[in-house]
C-alpha cells in the first residue's frame, strides 16, 4: 500500500470559526434532542417489553450485550485515535493526511471486524454453559449473541466513516441517523414481540438499527467530508504500526478499561448473584443511565472542537474551554443525580413493580456513581483531545482491576449493592484524582488552580440542594406514583438551576448558554 501525491492539501478544508461554532450548538442541541426521544421511548418500551419476557429473558439481552462489549478489545484503540487524530488534522488542513488516516483505519478495522465474528461465535457457544442461564433459554442465548455479534462487526466495520462525521464536527447529522436508527428499532421491537418472537425480537431489531446507521453513516460522510477519498492506494502500512505502536494501543487499554468499568457489574451480578438480578440492577439505575446519556452530548460536542483548537496551535482557548466545560457538566451533573435520587424509588416502583427495585442502599451508590462519571468525562476528552492516550489507559487500567477485586469480594456477602460500592470505592481511589491532575498537568497549570476555578463554585449550590432533595425523597416522593416520583425531581432540580445559575456559572458561562438557547454559539470565541 502506497500513498498518492494526486491529493492536495486544501486550505479550504479547515473550519471556519461561524462554521465551528454552528456546528458545535447543533451537535450539542441534536444530541440531546436524541437522548430525550431515547428516554421517552425506553420510558414506554421497557414495561411494554416486559409484558412479553420474564426477568431472565430480560437480562438475558442485556447481558448479551455487557458481554460483548469485551469485543472492545479487537478494535485496538482505532476508532478513538483516529476521532483525535482527524479532529486535530482540521485544524491544520491537509486533505492527502486525511485520506491516508481514513483509508488506513478503513481496511485495518475491515479486517479486525472479521476477528469479531470469529470471536463472537465463538463466545455464542461457551456463555450459554459458564454462565446461570438456566437450560430452555440457552438455545435462545446463542442465537441472540451470535446475531449482536454481527450488529458489532457491522458498526465497527463502518466506524471510520461515522468517526469522521464527528471529528469534522458534523456530530448534527450522526444524531439524525440516530433518531432514524431509534425509530427503526422501536417498530421492528414492537411488531416482533407481538409476532412471539420473545428476546429474539430485541436482537434482530438492534441487528436491523445497526445496519440502517452504518448505511447512512457511509452515505452522509461521502456527501459531508470534503474530498474523502478511502481506498487502498492511500492506505499505509507503515503508518498502521506507527499509530498502533505509540497510540491506538494506549486508546485500546483505556477502552477496554471503560468498557470493564461500564459492564463489570452486571457481568459479576449475572455470575454471582443470579441472572434475574441484572434485571433489578439495570432497571434500578435506568434513569441515571439516560441521565449520564442526556449529559455525553456536552463531552462529545466539545471534543472534536478542542482537537482542532489544540491543532492549531491554540492551547490556551483550549484550556479555557475545558475548564468552562468541567464546570457546566459537573454542575448538571450534581442536579440531575440528586434530583433523580429524590423520586426513583417512586418511579421505578411504579414504572416496572417493587420486585424490580433494588433498595435504598443501591439507589443512593447508583447516584453517587452518576456523579463519579461526570466528574470523569471532562477530564477524559482533555487528556483524549490532547492524543495522552497512555497516562488515562494506566490509570483507568487500575480502576477497572480494584474495581474487579472489590467486586468478587463484596458481591457474595452485599449482593448488588456491594457491587456498586466497589465501583465507587475504586473510581474514587484511581481516576477520580488522577485524571484531573494529569489534565492539569497537560494544560500546564496546578491541579488545585484548576480546581478552584472549577469544583469550588459548586460547593454551595450542593450544600443546598442535598438537604432539598433529602427532604422532597421522603416527605413527597415516599408516598408513590408517577406524579409524586415527578413533583420531586422537578422540584429539585429546578432549585438546583437557579443554585448553579446564582452562585456556581460566571458571567461568561451564562453569556455562551443564552446564545446557545437563541441560536449557534461558539465554543470558544477566541478561536475567531
């Protein structure tokens, strides 16, 4: 494989400021437009899905896909690197280094996503008889991981394409193929279930969502990239071993450490404890799980943003935009897990029965656990943006293994809630210290400059807000039902939005969040 001098470097393909600014609000506005249709439809098709599976035919398919999830290993960092890589090349515009990157990461993930069907037929045939599934659903479990299995290989064969689409901040129409993706699989879920279909209906639906994403990916990065090119002769060898050596293996570390994190306690739950018990576990902690979602597209707008002020030689718009981001997103972050904690026993209770609630001990870890990842989110796209794949992989590395160790030893004696404590204990003595440090120290700046500028604002809006949700949980939510469950994760959080909007946001924060409210708002508008 060669490379071409045919393809030129174009001035013309770097974003302008009114260009980056624009697509940085819609990407934002788009992803959580995404989220709330997400939530609405999970909020109706849960219960509906649960009229047709038992509990452990319900957390066979989400099972199936923690399980999976370990196919992370085979992408070997790619999909991050190249995200960061094509980010910072358009800040400083170069067509042919582009082509090169895309057509490299193109054929090599080709390749790996065949690694995949190997490996998850593989899994299809062992996970049935290693794990507590009991012996009529095994049949079932095989078919439904080998058909996730494709789904897996399909996305991540197409991933370049959708990884372009975000570096060039065109993050707006990935979401629109999004809400087309969530449609098509809402109605294929819903027309299977009543077919009988039973769990195989939750498979095939997601197998149908995937291949509609990954066509209309290809299609709209070939129309949206300027002069994308990917073919074999702009693919590198030597540049495949390169990256792989000093960066994509790094990027693969941390994923696979993300991904242990994410889904090690369902997978010891399931292990441990038993296969119904992922039902009670993934249901208690939905609504934080749409929440953490509905708070991504801030961190996954402002990354591709940060990577081409950071290519273009703009570090300190850079920092400034990472400190406002730390502050907005931690922010939020404190008032949506209180709020949510106000009134989830309520709704849980109500939404799927008592049988599905998982107790106050784990309600209020899975809270405090919301907002150990928030805490992290900002630190990561910095140090990610910033190509430091190698120092976030060791230290998120140590986390996934305490948290592993914690998990085997308090699972038998706390059951679910001991998982979720280990997941806490270990996030707070790894990555919660550590990667705000090392961001800071990539910035060039004091970890404790940073926080002040940051965490300290927030410290009296959450002194207030802890007594008023405390309050509003047990006084108006303990009587029960939807419409109390509501009162008080309203009440909370709108009380938090005035806290942080008064004492917390400066002027500056709150200038950028009323232009965005109005209309596109620049990031950062130093990069004009």
């Amino acid at each position: 494989m060669t490379d071409s001098a045919d393809t030129p470097r174009d001035a013309g393909y770097a974003p302008t400021p009114r260009r980056t600014h624009n697509h940085l609000a819609a990407g934002v506005l788009t992803g959580q437009a995404v989220v709330v249709l997400a939530v609405v439809v999970n909020l109706w098709l849960t219960p509906f899905t649960l009229r047709f599976l038992d509990r452990d035919e319900y957390a066979l398919f989400v099972f199936s896909n923690d399980l999976l999830t370990w196919l992370v290993l085979l992408d070997v960092g790619m999909t991050s690197g190249l995200r960061a890589q094509a980010a910072q090349l358009t800040g400083r515009p170069d067509r042919l280094a582009m082509n090169r990157l895309a057509s490299t990461t193109f054929f090599t993930q080709l390749a790996l996503a065949l690694l995949m069907l190997l490996a998850g037929g593989a899994l299809s045939a062992l996970a049935p008889r290693i794990f507590h599934i009991r012996a009529d659903l095994r049949g079932q479990a095989s078919l439904v991981l080998l058909l996730l299995t494709l789904g897996t290989a399909l996305n991540f064969a197409t991933q370049s394409f959708s990884s372009l689409l975000y570096a060039h901040q065109q993050i707006h129409y990935d979401n629109l193929i999004r809400v087309a993706q969530l449609v098509a699989r809402t109605l294929v879920t819903v027309v299977l279930l009543l077919a009988g279909w039973k769990v195989l209906a939750l498979a095939v639906a997601s197998l149908v969502s995937v291949a509609l994403f990954s066509l209309l990916a290809v299609v709209r990065a070939y129309l949206t990239v300027p002069g994308l090119k990917i073919n074999r002769r702009f693919a590198s060898r030597v540049m495949m071993w390169r990256d792989l050596k000093e960066l994509h293996l790094w990027y693969a570390a941390g994923n696979v450490a993300g991904a242990a994190i994410q889904s090690m306690d369902r997978i010891i739950a399931a292990r441990l404890v038993s296969l119904a018990s992922v039902a009670t576990l993934v249901l208690t902690g939905r609504a934080y799980e749409l929440a953490l979602l509905l708070l991504t597209p801030l961190t996954v707008a402002a990354q591709p943003a940060v990577g081409q002020l950071l290519g273009a030689g703009k570090r300190a718009a850079a920092f400034a935009a990472y400190k406002q981001l730390f502050l907005l997103l931690v922010g939020l972050g404190l008032v949506a897990a209180l709020s949510l904690w106000s009134g989830n026993a309520a709704f849980v209770t109500r939404w799927v029965g008592a049988q599905n609630y998982g107790g106050t001990t784990l309600d209020a870890v899975l809270t405090l656990n919301l907002i150990i990842f928030i805490w992290i989110m900002p630190q990561r796209m910095a140090l990610v943006s910033g190509l430091r794949a190698r120092p976030q992989a060791l230290t998120r590395s140590a986390e996934a293994l305490l948290n592993l160790c914690l998990s085997v030893i308090l699972a038998p004696r706390y059951g679910l809630a001991g998982i979720a404590i280990a997941t806490t204990v270990a996030a707070l003595c790894t990555s919660c210290w550590q990667l705000p440090r090392l961001a800071a120290d990539y910035f060039e700046c004091g970890c404790r400059t940073v926080l002040r500028s940051t965490a300290a604002p927030l410290v009296l809006p959450l002194v207030v807000l802890v007594p008023v949700a405390v309050c509003m949980r047990f006084f108006v939510a303990a009587r029960g039902g939807y419409l109390n469950a509501l009162a008080a994760m309203v009440t909370v959080g709108a009380c938090g939005l005035v806290l942080l909007w008064r004492f917390a946001f400066g002027a500056e924060i709150r200038a950028r969040v009323q232009r965005s409210l109005h209309g596109p708002a620049h990031f950062d508008e130093r990069a004009r």
